[in-house]
C-alpha cells in the first residue's frame, strides 16, 4: 500500500498596489522638512547597471505619493528612496554647495520611514537605508557596484557586493564598495550565509539593527567557507560585515524616525543619534546614540584626496527579493544653514535666571521665556523663520493694551512686537503654538541672533507643581529645528505682609528717621528674620539693602522691623521712603510707603559786602561798611519755639595781592559803641532773635545796623596802597 499525503500551498505574491499604499501612508504622516533642492542634492543616473530595471528611484513625493519637481518643498514631502522589489535610491550632496566641512562642525538631522510594521500580505521586509559619508572619486555617480552590476539587497548600495562564493579575499569585497567612505546603516532585513548569493552579512546576527563601518576597508568584512557534500550546489565563500557598535532596533514599525549627525572637526569624529524624538509632538527621546572615534583622514582617501576639506554626504537604500517604502525627510543642511538653539526663563519678579541650580518661582511671579536663535555658519540667510512655540503650562499669558505678549530682540538692537493674536493650533499635534514669523533673516555678518521672549505670570497654585519641559519648533526655508524649555517648578503661594507702624514722621535737621513695623505670613507661620531682606528706595534712588536681622534690628522679636534712614541721605523738606520684604524662596511683600518731613530748622543767607575806600592816615580810625550788607536769617522752626537764634562770625585778616596783612582788624560795633575784635580764632555773637511768628520768619541783619554799629573796620594805622580782601566765617546756631 502506498500512501499519499497531499498538501496544498498557497503563494501570496507581494502587491505592486500594497507598496504604494504603505508609502503613501508614511508620506501623510512625514514630519515638516525641506523637502529635495536640485541645486542641493543629485540623484545619480543608475541606468546603466544591468540589475536595476527602474534606474535611481530616489525621488522627492508629495503626501499623495506623486512625484515632484525636485525642489523644496513644504508641508508633508519626502524622498522616496525605495518602493518595491529590486529596487535602488542615492542622493549625493552636490560638494559646491551643499558639503560637510571637515574644519567645522556639522549637523545633519533628518527623519527616516522603513513602511508599516508589517505587509498586507505578510510577507518579509528587505533590506533597509545607508546615511553615507564619502569622497569617492566617483563623486555624485557613487555607488556599489561590480562592473555593471549594481550593489542591491544586503549591499544597501553603499557595502561591497559577495556574488561570487569564489571570492576568498576581504579586498576584493571592498573594492566593489563605495570608496573612501562611513556609512551607517540601517538594516530591516537578517541575510544569511549563502555563497554567492550576495546574502551572508549578518549571518552571525539577528534581528533588525543599525551599525556603522568602512565600506571600502577590508577589515570590514570576514570570509567564512559553507562547506557541503559533492553535489551540494551551495557550498562555497561568503562574508558577514564586521558590524561596529551594532544595535537592535525597531525600524518598520509604521513610524517616522529621528536621526542626527554631528560632525565633530576637532576630534574628527562622527557622532550619531538615533530616534532622540518624537515623530508627532517633536518631544526629545532618549535615543539610541553612538561615535566612531577612530576616523582617520585616510578613510576618505588620504590628505591629498580631502585637501579641500570637503565630504559628500547622502543615503543610499535598496530592496532585494522584498520590498519595503524607504522615505526620508531633511531637516538641516549645514552648508546651507548651520544654527543652534537654546533656552532660558527670567525670573523677572525676583531677578534671576532659573537654572538647575534654582528651578524654583514663586506663585505670580513675573516670567520671561528667552528662546535664542544662533546663525554660525552656512552659504545662505537664515531666513523665512516661522516659531512654532510649546509654551510652558501653569503659567498665564496675558497680552498689554496694544495686544502685545512677547517681542524679538535681534543682534543690532532692535525689536519688533509679538502679538496675542499669533497664537494657533498646530495642524500635527492639534495644541495651541505661538506663531510668529521673524520680520528678519539671520546672517552670518551682522544679524546672527534674535531672542524670541514671551512674557507670562506663574499661576497662584496651592502645592508646589512642577512645570513640564517643553519642546517648540524653529521652521524655516533653510533650516529646521527643535529648542528645548527645561522644567521648572512653581512654589505654593506664600503670601507675606509688611506693615510700618508710621506712614508720616516728622524728624528734626541732622536727626536719622527711625522706621519700625511688622512682618507676618499669611499663614501664621514663623517668620526667620535672618531669612528676610529689607528693600528700601528714598526719593526715587535705591539704598543698600540689608536682613532683618542687622543693625537695629539684630535683637528685636520675630517679624519685628526696626532700623534708621541716615539723615544724609534725608536731602529733601518732603521725603518719599519705599519699602519692602522678601524672603529666601522670593516671596515679596507690597510696597509701602512713608513720608519722612524734616522738621523747621535755621537757614542764612549772605550776599556780597565790603568796605569803604581810605586815605592813609597814621592814627587808629573806624572804616564804615559800602552800602546795605544783606545778612539774612530765615526762622522756618515749628511754632512756638521758645529757644532763640543766635548768628555770630569770625574772620582771620585782610591781605592784599601781595599777602601783606591790613594794619587793622574786623570789628563788630555794638550799639552802645562797644567794640569787640572778631579777627581772632574764636567766633563773636552779633545777632540772636526769637520766633515770634507763625511759619517762615525771616530778619535782615544788615538793615538793622545803623551807619554807627554792626560789622566794620578798625584800622590801627598806615597799610600798604592796594585793595585788600578777607573771608567772613558765620556760625548760625539754635540756643536751647
């Protein structure tokens, strides 16, 4: 008996249809970028190679999946590299314009798209994307190639080509490679040994991944032998890829995948980061990161070779015997634009930048958010910026009376206002985003920053709340980019009050106002005096600030304010005093105010006096006065002051041009005819009086001489011809 088992299998055969689907759907969630400029960027024409039935599919689409004009453009476009089976893409940066320049540093960011996370028809993905950085004699044409036949599946068109299970020698797997170059790949599909069929690269290793290695060097690549019976039509050479820093990650999951490059000329290093954000909100990531520092001028050719110190830089990607919507999307060219961002908040209420060190404001503190923008290098403006800002929450933005929440201050001064109304919802992530565009370009002479500020007031929140950090985009023709506010956290409200027991004193002249009061929370808790300081502002002018804790204050009670205002620094009848508290976490009282008015004091006025012209004589004679000498006395003392006045003078000689003395001295004559000498070192009383009026009193001494008393001069014999001069000291004091 003979028995027959029948089974049936069933082929699903991948659909060119599914394909075009898939693309289509990474196309429709492609993050902003910018697009494919010709005048950037070459494709390469592949025609030429016999196993590349399509030529170069590296084509920039539309969000329907139609092909486009090569240029930039916005929103929602991306190169399509792959699509289908058999397939291969390049795009070359044109090294004219458009290079990595080995003297500076270098930002490459884009997004990458490897289809859905799995075919209608279940079939396998393959092979997967290169990000490529050479100096291939073959310029904007390079590609892995052996003769006509072009480097597709595991190649990836950037890795040599294993084809021939004769090969035995790494060299001449790199010599098929793309020459003088680094690449990282990004590979969906595990290819395993089998000699001569161009698929043994990872045959020690699982699972999708991304590595980076030297194409053309030979110590990329290891030969292994499959061996096998007599008739075993597969045994032979074949190679794995000595993958560098290999990781596993997932790729075709149906999402978009950040990736950034930064080229590092002082360390001649290539750092790479891998999904570090967020394809929908553009939230940072922690992604998968790594650096190959061991590059040496020789891989790209040798000094010689890079003289220009310029690279090309591209992708290529491919499709074996299964097929896979290979998209990526620019964010940075650094030729065109290299600029950076950053971020900062003011902490305007209490005068200091919030930082990791102090993360901390208070409930209602005034706050301005700073997003800086940076042009360093690159051949065009940095021009047509568009902000998409995330603004912190828990925070109110609350635009002036012209409508005005926020300004941009560039590097030559000047501003323009940032209105209310240019608040939006973002069409991607359906939140509110402030969007502004930038009146100005940013260039690499004179305008090469701008300062975005928003201003806004933390909410009065009743338990310490920590704001999130946020992530806002920077949009623009040449340049893309993220900027980043850190967390902060707002401080329950902890209201704290300040109250003088005096809003008007009154103080006599050369006496210091002493000011007391009251500090309390809200709350009732304890208040630290060592913990608060005093604010003072006299007359419009900030004096010193100090703790509750010194001077007068050192040994008072708890919240207990008390401390002096100097009487120097009291200038004016009427003084305006400003004060207030805040303590070590900002909590700030109102502002109160005193006015300090000092007291009626004594004030004179003299004019200009002098003497009558003599003859010589030999004898003593009294020398009268020139004319009325105004010696004015103003009495603004309170009313009712008993005490009285009392002017008295000094003088110490008269000389003439040639310092020779006058033979005689300043008298004061009384009136009774009493002479007394005031040409001494002691000062003489002339005049006293009493306040007997109300308000400001004033007495002209000099009108109450007669020609006979007051000041005059004794001569006590012959004085050189000549005018002689001297000087009058007053001293007016208030008798007690």
């Amino acid at each position: 008996m003979v028995l027959l088992n029948i089974s049936t299998t069933i082929s699903v055969s991948a659909s060119a249809t599914d394909a075009i689907n898939e693309k289509k759907a990474g196309l429709a969630d492609a993050p902003s970028n910018l697009g494919l400029d010709p005048n950037m960027f070459t494709a390469p024409d592949l025609s030429g190679y016999t196993n590349v039935k399509l030529g170069n599919r590296a084509e920039l689409e539309d969000e329907n999946g139609n092909s486009a004009e090569m240029k930039r453009g916005l929103p929602m476009k991306a190169i399509r590299m792959t699509q289908y089976k058999g397939e291969i893409g390049a795009i070359w940066s044109n090294l004219d314009n458009n290079y990595i320049d080995i003297t500076k540093r270098q930002t490459m960011s884009m997004w990458l798209y490897f289809g859905p996370s799995k075919h209608a028809d279940g079939s396998e993905f393959g092979d997967g994307m290169a990000f490529v950085v050479h100096k291939s004699r073959d310029k904007t044409d390079a590609i892995a190639h052996k003769g006509s036949t072009i480097g597709s599946g595991q190649s990836l068109g950037v890795w040599g080509l294993d084809n021939d299970k004769t090969v035995s020698k790494p060299d001449v797997i790199a010599a098929t490679a793309i020459q003088n170059s680094w690449a990282l790949e990004f590979d969906t599909y595990i290819n395993k040994a089998k000699p001569g069929g161009a698929s043994g690269f990872d045959d020690d290793r699982s699972g999708e991944h991304i590595a980076f290695g030297h194409p053309s060097e030979s110590a990329n690549y290891q030969d292994h032998y499959l061996s096998g019976g007599i008739f075993d039509t597969d045994k032979g050479n074949y190679f794995t890829m000595a993958h560098s820093d290999f990781q596993n990650v997932s790729l075709h999951d149906g999402k978009w995948h950040h990736l950034t490059i930064v080229w590092d000329p002082m360390l001649f290093q290539i750092h790479y980061n891998f999904n570090d954000k967020d394809p929908v909100t553009g939230a940072k990531q922690i992604g998968v990161t790594g650096v190959d520092n061991h590059i040496q001028s020789s891989e790209f050719g040798g000094p010689d070779n890079i003289a220009d110190k310029k690279l090309y830089w591209g992708f290529t990607a491919s499709t074996g015997d299964n097929y896979e919507p290979n998209l990526v999307a620019f964010e940075s060219i650094p030729s065109q634009v290299e600029g950076e961002t950053s971020a900062d908040i003011k902490d305007l209420s209490q005068n200091k930048t919030v930082d990791d060190d102090d993360n901390a404001v208070n409930s209602n503190d005034q706050l301005a958010f700073n997003y800086n923008l940076k042009y360093n290098t690159g051949n065009d403006d940095w021009k047509g910026i568009v902000t998409n800002l995330n603004l912190p929450t828990n925070v109110t933005y609350t635009p002036d009376a012209d409508n005005v929440i926020g300004k941009v201050t560039y590097a030559d001064g000047t501003t323009e206002p940032i209105k209310n109304s240019d608040f939006t919802i973002d069409e991607r992530t359906n939140k509110t985003v402030l969007r502004h565009t930038l009146g100005k370009s940013l260039t690499k002479d004179t305008l090469k920053t701008a300062t975005i500020t928003i201003y806004g007031v933390a909410n009065n929140v009743d338990s310490d709340t920590t704001v999130p950090a946020t992530r806002s985009r920077i949009d623009s023709a040449t340049l893309i980019k993220d900027v980043d506010m850190d967390s902060f956290v707002i401080k329950k409200s902890k209201p704290i009050n300040l109250t003088l027991d005096q809003n008007n004193i009154s103080v006599s002249p050369n006496k210091d106002a002493n000011i007391t009061g009251t500090v309390n929370y809200v709350d009732n808790s304890t208040v630290d005096n060592s913990d608060i300081t005093v604010y003072q502002k006299l007359n419009g002018k900030d004096l010193p600030s100090f703790k509750m804790n010194d001077a007068l204050n050192n040994n008072s009670a708890s919240g207990k304010l008390n401390f002096n205002v100097s009487a120097a620094d009291l200038t004016e009848d009427s003084n305006t005093l400003e004060v207030y508290v805040k303590d070590g976490n900002g909590n700030r009282s109102a502002t109160q105010t005193v006015t300090i008015a000092k007291k009626g004091g004594l004030t004179l006025k003299v004019e200009d006096y002098s003497f009558g012209s003599i003859n010589q004589f030999s004898q003593s004679m009294l020398i009268p006065r020139k004319g009325l000498w105004n010696i004015t006395v103003t009495d603004m003392r309170e009313d009712g002051t008993t005490s009285p006045w009392t002017l008295s003078a000094q003088n110490s000689g008269l000389y003439n041009d040639k310092n020779t003395r006058f033979n005689g001295n300043m008298i004061y004559r009384s009136a009774n005819g009493l002479e007394q000498n005031i040409s001494g070192n002691s000062f003489l009383p002339i005049a006293s009086g009493l306040k007997t009026q109300s308000g400001e009193q004033e007495t002209n001494i000099g009108k109450l001489w007669n020609d006979s008393e007051g000041l005059m001069l004794r001569s006590d014999g012959m004085s050189s011809e000549g005018a002689y001069s001297g000087k009058v000291n007053w001293t007016l004091s208030d008798t007690v």
